[in-house]
C-alpha cells in the first residue's frame, strides 16, 4: 500500500529520528510513504487572523501537490504540520469566499477545493493497521514500562481536526498498549508545552515545562511520548537546563512515538538515529536493554 507523506522541514534536519524510524516502521508494517515533490514549510503555526490569508498560501499548496501527485490522502507526522494543513484543509472545504480568494492568488496553480485528506499517522495505525495486527506484528513488546502519552494541544485542538474527538482522547494510549507498554494516565497530557513561548517568554515557558515533567515523574511514567519536534525541544532538550534550576524536579527521558514503534517491531535501533535524542534518553534505553540488537 502506498500513501502521499508530507514531512516538514524539522523532520529534514533536528527532527530526522521522528521521520527514519516512521518510515521504516511503516514499511515494515506494508504501508510505502512517499514524499510529496516540491513541498513547502507549512507555516508552523495556523494563523487565527480572520482576514490573514497570506498565511494559509504555503499549506494549501502543499494540498496541491498532493492533490498533482494523485493522492486523495497526506500523512503527517508533526503534530504542528498536521494542525496547520488540517486546519487549511477545513477551511478550503467549508469557506466558498477564502477558498476562491486562495484559488484566485494561485492563478499558477490548479484549484483546490479540499479534495485531499489529511491524516496523521496515528490515525493510519489506528484505521489501516489496526491496534490488532500492530500488536501481532511486536516482536520486541516494551513490556514493564510506563509511558506517558503526550498529545500537546496540536493534535486535538480544535475538536474538528481532532485525531481522536470527544473530551479525553485515548488514541495515543491504545498505540502505548498495542506496543505491550502500559499507559499513563496523567493530568498534563493535552497542556502545551509553552511552544514559541521557549524563546520570546522564556520564564512562563519554564514553569509550564515544569509542571508537565512533574505530573509524569508523579504519575510514576518511564518516558514521556509525542510526536511534536517543538514539544521535544521544550520537554527533552531543554529539560536538564530546568532541572539544574530545580532541585526536587526528576528526569524523564522523551521520544518520539515513532521511535518506539520501530523498536517494538524489530528494527534496528539505529535505524531511529537516537543520536539525535538527549544523553540521558539513550542512557535509559541502554539501560532497559533497547539498544542492542534485535539479532542479538
């Protein structure tokens, strides 16, 4: 099976863990992803001005080329690039004014109505896999450990693009438990991360970072899961910065959810480049014996 897969630039260069072990763990499972040509940044963020359209020009031509490429479907594994396209994507669909005003600024490009659906990859786990076969499929079930599923406020806001609607998501943990992991249930799951905050407000981004490892140190969590590369940079690359400053805070490794699964089918960890996540995450890993080899 093949499906259109729009990557994002951060997953190109600091996020590149996130991608490699999700496309190889998605082979692995039959699903082929292939990347869109000619993409473009999305944006980052979803503009909330009613009257900024400028903005939504970059995501809705990369619904374009998916759209030139033949593909009724985009997976997404970004929690930010899936907002952003989602959310451009309604628009197009529900908005006759905007859409023509967009259509009509991209003379150069063919009109695009909303003909492309946009997924993120725990849905297509969810939906074309099934928590079933992705459990059958385990060969190294993370067993004993406790994860906490951290969804941000990307991937469930606003409930129309929602990967998993209604009032307390569960996706997320079904994925942790499909991999023989168990799921922690813990207060800070939907919180952000404090985002761009990081850098223009450092200080009330430090005390919601705090407050999220804090509730999942509480909870008793072995690792802390997501699948945004901001929230990792705020939750795990700038962790040891907080707990420097912060006696009574504890470490807590982070991964992306990808990483996990490819660890979980077999793949080689190196396959998943967790050279690219903090010391002390690959130290847990080591420790809990998920670094070697599955041939071992």
């Amino acid at each position: 099976m093949k499906t259109g897969y729009y990557p994002g630039c951060t997953l190109k260069t600091k996020a590149g863990n996130l991608e490699r072990s999700a496309i190889h763990s998605m082979a692995a499972l039959g699903i082929e992803m292939i990347e869109l040509e000619r993409w473009n940044c999305c944006g980052a963020v979803y503009s909330l001005a009613d009257d900024d359209l400028i903005h939504l020009l970059a995501p809705v031509r990369d619904l374009i080329r998916a759209q030139d490429q033949g593909f009724d479907r985009v997976v997404v594994l970004c929690s930010m690039c899936y907002n952003v396209l989602a959310r451009a994507n309604l628009l197009m669909r529900e908005d006759e004014v905007k859409r023509d005003a967009i259509n009509n600024f991209l003379e150069e490009e063919n009109d695009y109505n909303g003909e492309v659906e946009v997924v993120h990859l725990l849905n297509v786990l969810k939906d074309d896999i099934g928590w079933k076969k992705l459990s059958d499929s385990v060969k190294r079930p993370l067993t004993g450990l406790r994860l906490a599923p951290y969804y941000g406020c990307t991937l469930t806001r606003p409930e129309e693009i929602s990967i998993d609607r209604g009032i307390s998501p569960k996706i997320f943990e079904e994925f942790i438990e499909a991999l023989g992991a168990t799921a922690v249930s813990w207060e800070e799951s939907e919180t952000c991360c404090g985002s761009y905050q990081i850098i223009s407000n450092p200080e009330a981004a430090k005390e919601t970072v705090s407050r999220i490892i804090g509730s999942a140190v509480n909870r008793e969590a072995d690792a802390l899961i997501l699948s945004c590369p901001l929230c990792e940079y705020s939750l795990g690359n700038r962790q040891s910065d907080l707990i420097e400053s912060e006696s009574d805070l504890h470490e807590i490794p982070t991964f992306y959810f990808t990483q996990l699964l490819a660890l979980a089918l077999g793949i080689e960890p190196e396959e998943s480049k967790f050279d690219l996540n903090t010391d002390s995450a690959r130290e847990w890993l080591s420790e809990k014996g998920l670094l070697a080899s599955v041939e071992a």
